[in-house]
C-alpha cells in the first residue's frame, strides 16, 4: 500500500503545481476517505506535509522578492497564537476517537467553503477593489485589524482540519489588498504564512502523538516531482476549468464527510 500513498502524493502534486491550491484540501480527504487513515492522524500528517512542501515554495518566492512582509506580520499576530490555543483545546479535550467526528465535520465545511472561494475569487478580487476605490481612507485603516482577524480565522481551520491556508487565505487577501498584492506577492505571501501556521500546528499534532512519519515521507516522495510537473504544465492547461473541476470535487466530498 505504501505505493499507493506515493501516487497520491504525485497526483495531489501536480494538481498543486498546475493551479496553486488544493493541497491540504485534496489529500486530507484522500487520506481519510480512501486510505482510512484517522482524522487526527490524516491532519496531522498533511501539516507536516504542507510545511515542508512551501517552505521549498517560500524560498523560491523570497529570492524573487514575492512577499509581502507587513501584511505576511499582520497574519502570523492573528494565525500563530489562536493555532496555539487550538492545540491547548485539543490537547486538554483529547484528540482521541471523541474528537473524530468533530474534526470530520469541521473538514466537511470548511472543504465546502474552500470550493465556494475558488469559484468566487475574481468576484471577490471585484468588490474589495470597489469598497478600496469607494472609501479608500477607511477601508485602509480597517486593513490592519482585518488582516489578523483573517489570519486567527486560518489559524483555528487548518491546525483543525489542516485545510483552508491556500484558497481561503488567497481569498481573504485579494478581497483586503484589492491593489497592493500582485499576482505573484499574493502567492508568495500566502505560501510563506503557512510555512510557521502549519509547522506550529503540526509541532502540536506531533507532540499528540499523531503523525505517521513513513505515510509522510511517501506523500512527499510522489508530491515534489509532481509539484515540478504540474507547474511545466501548467502554461498548456485551462486553470479556469481546473478551478471548477476542483470546486466540484471538494464540494462532493465536504457533502460525503458531513453526510
């Protein structure tokens, strides 16, 4: 079976290298739907493996020059301390088989919301611009404290569910800096904040006792190549199509886990 990790870590791979997003949403699920790993144990898993797959994406984003360091500040106010009272919870309250249920419908929804950001990102790119351009002194002195109250937001779903730090965060900040984050910083700033969320978040799982090292080190034997051929191809394939083949996908299986 351990082949069959690696597969999925390649397929899940070249999906991220082809759009960007659907990491954690993508092989959380797989992890628990069709390898029957725990919930706790698939979360606390794909952390690691997210923290370790964009600290190589953050590198490459910092040496270019592609993040955005005070809103990327902003975020870590907000994600870092409620990642870590997230981890007290559950540590205090068991993450043992008690806590499963909770943490499949916690994933359920925020899959299904994943899904419904991917599809409205240009629109919601659309009215942060508009309210930017409408009260512009306004709307930058309400900048900051948004921003942390969007990175506590990613900081109390992905050390749950390990989900929510591509997309959603993607989402939160086109909406907040409508014209201050280029394509490229908006990336670079989103990959590079969930560098610490999730090696934080992950440090606690491990701590837990839930991360499987060897399941780990298939993923990223078939993620990295597949990370490298995604993003070769990703110039020769439609990544609006792919968004919304990936929306339905993550909408199907937030519906089976709430179901």
């Amino acid at each position: 079976m351990d082949w069959m990790h690696t597969v999925a870590g390649f397929i899940v791979g070249i999906v991220v290298g082809l759009t960007g997003v659907g990491g954690g949403a993508l092989m959380t699920p797989i992890l628990v739907l069709i390898f029957g790993v725990s919930p706790a144990l698939a979360v606390g898993t794909d952390l690691w493996f997210a923290a370790i797959t964009k600290t190589v994406g953050g590198f490459v984003h910092n040496k270019h020059g592609s993040v955005d360091w005070q809103v990327l500040r902003r975020l870590c106010l907000g994600s870092l301390p409620t990642a870590g009272l997230t981890l007290y919870w559950l540590h205090a309250n068991g993450v043992g088989q008690i806590k499963q249920d909770l943490i499949l419908t916690a994933l359920g929804c925020v899959l299904l919301l994943t899904a419904i950001a991917i599809i409205f990102k240009t629109k919601t790119h659309a009215w942060g611009a508009k309210l930017r351009g409408a009260a512009p002194v306004q709307f930058k002195r309400m900048q900051p404290g948004l921003t942390v109250l969007a990175g506590s937001i990613l900081g109390l779903l992905v050390t749950l569910t390990s989900v929510g730090g591509g997309a959603l965060g993607i989402v939160m900040l086109v909406f907040l800096y409508p014209r201050r984050l280029t394509p490229t910083r908006l990336v670079g700033t989103d990959i590079v904040h969930a560098i610490p969320l999730t090696a934080i978040a992950g440090t606690g799982y491990l701590w837990m006792g839930n991360i499987d090292l060897l399941l780990l080190a298939n993923l990223l034997l078939g993620s990295l190549p597949g990370i490298i051929i995604g993003s070769k191809l990703s110039a020769k394939v439609s990544e609006v199509q792919l968004r919304i083949a990936i929306a339905v996908i993550l909408s199907i299986v937030g519906c089976k886990l709430l179901l």
